[in-house]
C-alpha cells in the first residue's frame, strides 16, 4: 500500500521514477577498488577500469610506503 506525492515516493515503497519505474543504475564497476584505514589514516584508491589490478596495487603500495617514512 502507501501514499502518493507530488516528487514521485510512494510511501514505504521507495522513490519511484519516470512511470513508477525504479530510476536505472549503471552497472557495478569493474576497475580495482581498495580501502584500508589504520587509527587515523585512510586511503581509498580507486583504479581506471582499464588499468591492470597488479599496477593499481603497485600504486597502492607506493602511497603506503611514502605513508610509513613519514612516521
């Protein structure tokens, strides 16, 4: 059930798009993607899709290096 307004929500339903159709997403990338946080620090490196896995983690391990020498 639910309510209609005015936006395009339709109660508990979710926001609905153009003809109550859910708004399309794009598909889930595929580039490498890595996360690492340790207390304060946080790196989040997100490689172009068409860059190698192993040259985005070199990358990441460069940045993790110039990260350590500064302690």
């Amino acid at each position: 059930m639910g309510f209609h307004d005015d936006r395009g929500f339709r109660g508990d339903r979710g926001f609905r798009g153009f003809r109550g159709h859910r708004p399309f997403l794009p598909p889930p990338s595929k580039a490498a993607h890595f996360r690492i946080e340790d207390g304060d620090t946080r790196i989040d490196l997100k490689c172009a899709e068409d860059e190698p896995m192993k040259a985005c983690a070199d990358l990441l391990l460069q940045v993790m290096d110039r990260l350590q020498g500064q302690d």
